[in-house]
C-alpha cells in the first residue's frame, strides 16, 4: 500500500508579500493538494512569529474546507492551553456540522509562542493539559455527572461529534498519553530533532483502541523541498536555512528570497543553526526526497507523512508538491495541474 502523504501549512509570509496574501494562498495549496490526491490538510496556531500568517487554524480550515471537495482538513494544531474547552468544543462542532466527515482536530499542549504573548493569550498552565482534554471531551459527549458545575453546560451546535482528536508532540512525551486514550498522534519532526521511533513505538505499546481510532495512526511531519534537479532544490532550500538560523538567534522575519539567503553573511552560531536545520529537512529531486521520506517513515514506524514546505516563491512552494505526489504516485491529470499552477502564478 502506498504511503499517504498530507500536508502542513503555516502560511508563510515571504519578503514582498502580506499577511493577506499569504492566507489567499492558502487556497491555492488546498486545491492542489485535494486533486493531487494528499490525504489531509492541517494549519498550525502560531503567535507573534512575522513570518507566519497561521494564527487562527479553525478560521483557515473554514476557509480552506469551503474550497475543497475530498481532502481532510484540520489543526495541526490548536494549542489548547489558549484556549478554553468550551471554545474549542463549539469550533469544532460547527466545522463538522459544515463539512461532516472532512475535519480533524489535532492539539497541542504546549502554548507555543513566547511569554509575553503567553500573558497576553491568558494561557493556561500547560501542566494542566490533560484536565483540559478531558473537559473538552466531556464537554462535547455531555458526559459530566449530574453534580458536576458543569452538568447543564450544552455545546452548540448540537447532534454533531468533535472531529477525530490527534494529539501532537515534539519530543516523544505525549506519545503514550494519545495512545492510551486511543487518540492520533502526529510527530514534529519537521523542526524536532528527536529522533521519532522512540515517541511511536511509546505510542503504539500503550495504545487501546477507541471509537475514532479502532487502530494506532501515527504521523510523521518532516520538512521537504523538492525541485527538478539536486541544484534547483538546494537553491530554494536556502530560504529556509536563512530562516531557521535566524529563529535559532532570536529573529522572527518575513521568509528571505533564495538570492539574500545565498548572499548573506554567516555568523558561526548561524552556520551551527544551518547545520542542524540540513540534517532535518529533505532536499532534492523527486526520487531523492521520495526515498529519504520513505526511509525515515520505515524507520519511524509511521502510517502517514505530512510535509511542510516553505518556499519564498509561491509558484516553488506549488511545484515542489506536485512534484513529490508525482514521485509518490498520486498526481492528477495533466491539465488540472496545469490549471492549477496557471491559477496560482
């Protein structure tokens, strides 16, 4: 069987473009991923990050899922200690009301931003995470005991299910909580350098099926940029090496073009910062990036892989997906790809 790939989406914002037109572009990455045959599409919650336009995923799901007709759409994720459960129980709720059956909730227990914008969310303490959970899963079934405060509390809209619940990690501590609670469990190795197998063999060996889950689904996110030749990819790779470097010193700018990435001038903390950035993304052709992916799922034990890519151009973000579901054998026909690309340049 073929391994499914999905897709992570931040709405990265490049050096000459906004917000706005960064969050437009969603669609156009949402369209091609459904006729290419990607399983799902996820959008993070970032806060207080100028290069990231996904703040609000619920709002991008709505936006996304009213443009598509297949793909599974979703969170990846929502980080629940900003939010309160019953929000979070509503949001949900009216997505699946709106689009049955093409939803998925997949949350975070860590706030994910930096402490002034943590005081700012009013976030909760992430220790308390899994009462959080518990009270959003209560709060959606009506299941609090009748002496419970919380007993006549009433999700609207009603007489829909929360989406299937994906718990999210990093470094492999809640891999055995999602698989006791019969959750998904999704794996960042896209910007974790941890290796993965450990985090979904956890997992896995704690796993107890639920209703959502009669099996353990594992997903592994990873990095990729894809191009026609080794030389092409490098080149559009070095926008993220810029960008990671600049993260890991405390810089948060718009994406760089490939040209002001390759023309910058490294301090040795950056080129440390680059370094390790290449030993976790995949760059190269399509058969390149294919095995590599291929290689590091087997390894990992994963049912699934998400790619994120975040090319400065648009048109090379489109192309570096449609080449890899080339490779991987999920293409559409030739003319809707074109009509796609022609859309989106």
């Amino acid at each position: 069987m073929p391994l499914p790939l999905s897709v992570l989406d931040l709405a990265p914002i490049p050096t000459g473009a906004d917000a706005g037109e960064a969050l437009r572009r969603t669609v156009d990455l949402a369209r091609l991923a459904d006729r290419l045959g990607y399983t799902r599409l996820w959008f993070a919650e970032h806060h207080g990050m100028p290069s990231v336009a996904s703040s609000a995923p619920e709002i991008l799901i709505a936006h996304t899922a009213a443009a598509t007709e297949r793909i599974r759409v979703g969170s990846g994720g929502v980080m629940l200690p900003n939010h309160a459960p019953l929000l979070v129980a509503e949001r949900f709720h009216t997505l699946e009301a709106l689009f049955p059956g093409r939803i998925d909730l997949g949350i975070g227990r860590a706030p994910g931003t930096d402490p002034a914008h943590i005081r700012a969310l009013r976030s909760f303490d992430a220790e308390q995470f899994p009462y959080q959970l518990a009270e959003l899963t209560a709060l959606s079934e009506g299941a609090f005991a009748a002496d419970h405060p919380f007993a006549s509390v009433r999700v609207t809209p009603g007489g829909v299910a929360l989406p299937p619940i994906w718990l999210l990690g990093s470094s492999g501590s809640s891999a055995a909580f999602a698989g006791a609670r019969g959750l998904g469990y999704a794996f960042a190795s896209h910007f974790s350098p941890t290796p993965a197998a450990p985090a979904l063999n956890a997992y896995r060996a704690a796993f107890e099926p639920s209703e959502a889950f009669p099996e353990p689904h594992a997903v592994l996110a990873v990095a990729a940029v894809c191009a026609e030749t080794e030389a092409e990819a490098r080149r559009l790779s070095a926008t993220m090496e810029l960008a990671w470097a600049r993260i890991r010193t405390g810089r948060f700018d718009p994406l760089p073009s490939p040209e002001e990435a390759l023309a910058h001038d490294y301090t040795p903390p950056e080129r440390a910062a680059v370094e390790a950035y290449r030993q976790i993304a995949v760059v190269g052709t399509p058969d390149a990036v294919r095995a590599e992916i291929e290689r590091r799922a087997a390894a990992a034990g994963a049912d699934e892989v998400m790619v994120t890519t975040n090319a400065h151009g648009h048109a090379d973000r489109l192309r570096s997906y449609e080449l890899l579901a080339e490779a991987f054998g999920l293409a559409a026909p030739p003319a809707e790809r074109a009509a796609d690309l022609a859309a989106a340049a």
